[in-house]
C-alpha cells in the first residue's frame, strides 16, 4: 500500500515537473522587455564629449549636458533633449559649430536633426539662424526646408530653406524673400 501511494506521488511530481518544463520557453527577448518599457531609453547619460576623429585628425566633436540612447528600437536613435554644440573641423582645423536647444542623432541614416534656435556659425562667421537644421555626416551637408536666415559678409538673406557644405563655402539660400535693392 505504502508503495502504491510513493509510486503515485513520484508520478505525480514528474508529471508536474514536465508540465512545468514544457509550459515555460526560452526568450531572451521576453525578459529583457519586462524589466522596461519599450519606450524608455537603454542609458541615460550626462555631460556628453565625444570626439569624432578621421586618419587621426578631429573631425567634429559633440557636447550636450544629457543624451538618451534609443538603440533598442528597430530604427536606432540618440535624443539630446537639453541641446548640443556641435563643433565640425575641416582639415585645416577651421571650425563651424553649430548650437541647438534639441537634436536626434539617427544611427542608421547618419543624419542629425537639430532643432530649436539653431545657430551655425564658420571660422569665418559666416552664420546661419533657423528653427531646425539638418547635417548629413556622411555627405558633410546641412540643410533645412524651414524659414532660415543666412547673415554673411555684410548682408542678409532670408528664405524658406539652405543648403550648403559645412563649411558654407557653397550655401544657398532656397525660395528667398524680404525686400531687395536693384541697381538700374
């Protein structure tokens, strides 16, 4: 009788266990999304300074007080809520930076999204004002399709876009308005 009720309790155990086993799967995935939010960001970091360096030589540098880190996301990004000063040198060290009260850095796309009071100025200063700018790391290009007011050498031009090289040596103001003197 003894037996009978051991055998009957060690079956049960095992079918318990196997049903335990079973029932159970292995997703590294699953565990990681419950510990947070799709939405929150992998790393939350402060003081930002990173260097960017081509055949040893600076290239650009990023500062921001806060950056976000969005790489878990299928589109991978980095959000710099309290602005960035991005320095960007050419190869004789010549220096455009250009400061906003917010970006995105897209990982996949290489393009940064400045917004906010942006201001991009060159060595020479040569300075653009808008509401947002793009720069094209890989191209080295900035661009914007919003209102922009670009201020170099003595005069100002105002349009509905820009587009030009980091360093303004080609930039262009798109669909230009204000008021123009013309010489007869």
């Amino acid at each position: 009788m003894l037996n009978i009720k051991l055998h009957i309790l060690k079956n049960s155990v095992i079918a318990l266990a196997m049903t335990l086993f079973f029932a159970c799967k292995n997703n590294l995935d699953d565990v990681k999304k419950m510990g947070m939010s799709a939405n929150d960001p992998v790393g939350v970091s402060d003081s930002i300074n990173v260097k960017y360096t081509d055949s040893g030589r600076l290239a650009a540098n990023l500062v921001s007080p806060k950056m976000y880190d969005f790489s878990n996301r299928a589109f991978a990004f980095s959000e710099f809520p309290e602005g960035v000063i991005l320095h960007l040198y050419d190869k004789n060290r010549a220096k455009t930076t250009i400061i906003s009260d917010y970006a995105i850095l897209y990982d996949n796309t290489n393009l940064i999204d400045l917004r906010g009071h942006v201001i991009a100025a060159t060595s020479t200063n040569d300075t653009l004002f808008a509401e947002q700018l793009y720069y094209d790391q890989s191209k080295q290009w900035l661009f914007t399709n919003l209102p922009a007011t670009y201020r170099a050498k003595g005069y100002v031009t105002s349009g509905m876009g820009f587009d030009s090289d980091r360093d303004f040596k080609k930039a262009e103001v798109l669909g230009v308005t204000g008021q123009f003197a013309v010489q007869e």
